[in-house]
C-alpha cells in the first residue's frame, strides 16, 4: 500500500512538472523573442530611437493568455516617457531585424577589414568585436557607440577587425613606440 500512495504522489508532481514546463515554454519563447535593445524610427521625432521591450511581462502576459507588450526603456526617456508608444508596431512587424546586435551582424557581413583586407566574420557574444573606421581615420568597437547613431554610422564608416583596432588604438595613442619598417624583398637563390 505504502508504494502505490508514493508512486501516485510521485505520478501527480512528474504530472504538474510537465503542465508547468508545457505552460511556460510559450513564455520562454517570447522571453528571448523580445529581449535586447531594438532601433526603432520614433513616430514622432522620425529619428532613430532605441527601446527595450518589457520581455519578462511579456512573458507572463504569454503564460497567463493576457498577452502585454510594453516599452522598459526608450532613449527618449524621461523627457518623452508618456508618449503613446505608437514604435511598438514597428517592433511587433520587425521583432528580429530591428535588434541591435541583428543590425549590427548583418551590417558585417560578407565585409572585409579596411586594413589587413581578412573577412571580419559574423559575430559572436563571446568574442573580440570588430570596430568602425569613421572619417576622422579613428577606429571605434561598435559595442562602444551609442546604438541610435549606428544607422549613420553604416552609411558614413568602414569595417575593421578587432585585431586592425587594437593596433590602429596603439599607434594612435602611443606614436612614440611605433616604428614602421619597409618588409625587405624576397631574396631568390
């Protein structure tokens, strides 16, 4: 007796872990659809802006079936913080190609660095970002911009590896220990 009252109660909780993971996996899913910073053009000021999304509300508006998207955060707040939050259309249409780092990825890709000419390669979260050679010749990591201005700087600035940047860095801000040497010609025997 004493093992089927176990193995039903064992039965019962195998039972509501699985409802549960069944509930809540819609909510991951729109979790990690809707986290990270997005680039929105703003309804009123027809300018970039940068938002990020409400994901874990999101989330539970999915578990819950009352499902909420809301802004967290704008890059116009606090001045703008009442505003109707009409770029949310925009993000809801384009919840992927509007994200930062998705923008950035895609900007990269298939370009080669302006100095060493090897291919920067798509990005990746646990690696050395690649960097930006704007007009003035300085290199920036684009990880370092503030990301409303990105899609002025795609238009205006050029892509450079990380290992490019650090040199570029060095020779910029240490001219003094940098010496350039003509390579000698190959010698043929």
């Amino acid at each position: 007796m004493t093992v089927s009252v176990l193995t039903i109660i064992v039965a019962v909780l195998v039972l509501s872990l699985g409802l549960f993971v069944l509930r809540t996996v819609p909510g991951v899913r729109a979790l990690f659809k809707w986290r990270g910073k997005r680039i929105v053009t703003c309804p009123e000021t027809k300018q970039p802006a940068v938002v990020n999304v409400a994901a874990g509300e999101a989330a539970l508006g999915v578990i819950f079936n009352e499902p909420t998207v809301r802004l967290k955060e704008c890059s116009r707040w606090p001045e703008r913080e009442g505003c109707g939050q009409d770029c949310l259309q925009e993000v809801e249409a384009n919840a992927q190609s509007c994200l930062v780092w998705n923008m950035v990825s895609k900007w990269y890709e298939g370009k080669s660095c302006v100095f060493c000419k090897k291919p920067v390669g798509p990005l990746h979260h646990v690696d050395h970002s690649p960097a930006f050679l704007g007009p003035d010749f300085r290199t920036a990591e684009w990880k370092n911009i503030r990301p409303e201005k990105l899609p002025d700087i795609f238009s205006t600035h050029q892509p450079v590896c990380w290992n490019c940047h650090v040199s570029e860095t060095f020779r910029r801000e240490h001219p003094e220990l940098v010496t350039d040497r003509v390579p000698e010609p190959r010698r043929t025997m």
